[in-house]
C-alpha cells in the first residue's frame, strides 16, 4: 500500500473532508496530503487546523508548500499541506 494518501479540498462542508483524512489513517496511511486551491485554500488550512485540534500530539506538520499554476488562462494559486500521524 502507499505510504501517502490525498484530500483535495473543494466545495464539501469541512466536515467531510475531516471524516475523509481520518479514513485514510485507518486505512493505515502514514501520509496525508491536503490540497487546496483557489478560495478553498482556507478551507484546506481550517482542515489541517481541525485535525490537529483533534488529534493534537498524534498529528505532525511535514511540509507546506504554496505556488500557482496557470490554468485556461489564469493564475490559480494553492496550497499543499503535508501532514503525519506520528506514532
């Protein structure tokens, strides 16, 4: 199995993509990439900030990474947040 699953934020309540995230650590994902784009980069960031506040020291940071990518014409920026679930 791969090591690292993915959340694409989109237009969902918050709430499924926590419930999402979780699935894939029960899954036995060690790795979840959260990634949003456009306006739903805050929703991505409310998610990484929900996990933690219920996993608290059970979830670790990796990497964040943020950039832009032209998409039919127009710059779309986004944010990756890698997290861990720290055993």
């Amino acid at each position: 199995m791969s090591e690292q699953g993915e959340v694409s934020v989109g237009s969902k309540p918050l709430g499924d993509y926590i419930v999402s995230a979780a699935i894939l650590f029960n899954q036995g994902y060690r790795r979840v990439l959260i990634r949003g784009k456009g306006n739903n980069i805050s929703k991505a960031v409310a998610l990484y900030n929900a996990l933690k506040e219920r996993m608290g020291e059970a979830l670790r940071l990796v990497d964040v990474r943020i950039g832009s990518n032209e998409v039919r014409g127009r710059i779309v920026s986004y944010i990756e947040i890698l997290i861990e679930r720290a055993y």
